[in-house]
C-alpha cells in the first residue's frame, strides 16, 4: 500500500487485485482466488474472478475489462490488466 492516497477508487481496485483470498482477517473471501494461481488454461476463470472482487469492493468503480496476459508462461509470470472508470461524482 502506498504511505498516502490509498483512498482513491483506482489505488483500492489496485490493492484489491493484490490481495489472495484468505489473507484478511474476518473477510476471508475478499481478494483473488489463490486456487487460479498456477493452473493452466483458466485466464477465463481468473477474469471473472477478478471482475466479481472489483465489482463487489470497489463500488466506486466501473469495470469495463480485466485480462490476464502472460509475459513469460514458460517461467508462469502472469499479470492481470484492469480497465476500469469512476463512476460519476466520484473523486
């Protein structure tokens, strides 16, 4: 997290994506499925993964696309990119 502004829609969406389910406390289902990570064939089941955590925390914010992309899958270095907008009024 970064030391200020961690209150905008586009960092939270950003953290949010870097979270794995499981990890915080008393909200257990918030954060990326961790059963994706490192499955072959399942970009498909990671976006919409991805899509449903933006979706469901960060109200603030209007997904318009994720994609999960390999930069090396030899290596399995996978990254996800979020398109998304604030909505309307939202600083």
């Amino acid at each position: 997290m970064r030391s200020t502004g961690n209150s905008s829609p586009d960092v939270c969406a950003s953290n949010l994506l870097r979270i794995v389910r499981g990890e915080v406390p008393y909200d257990r289902v918030r954060g990326r499925d961790g059963r994706l990570i490192d499955q072959p064939n399942v970009t498909d089941e990671a976006q919409a993964d991805a899509e449903w955590l933006l979706e469901t925390y960060e109200p603030r914010v209007t997904v318009d696309n994720v994609e999960v992309m390999a930069s090396n899958a030899a290596n399995g270095d996978f990254y996800t990119m979020a398109n998304i907008t604030r909505k309307e009024g939202e600083k």
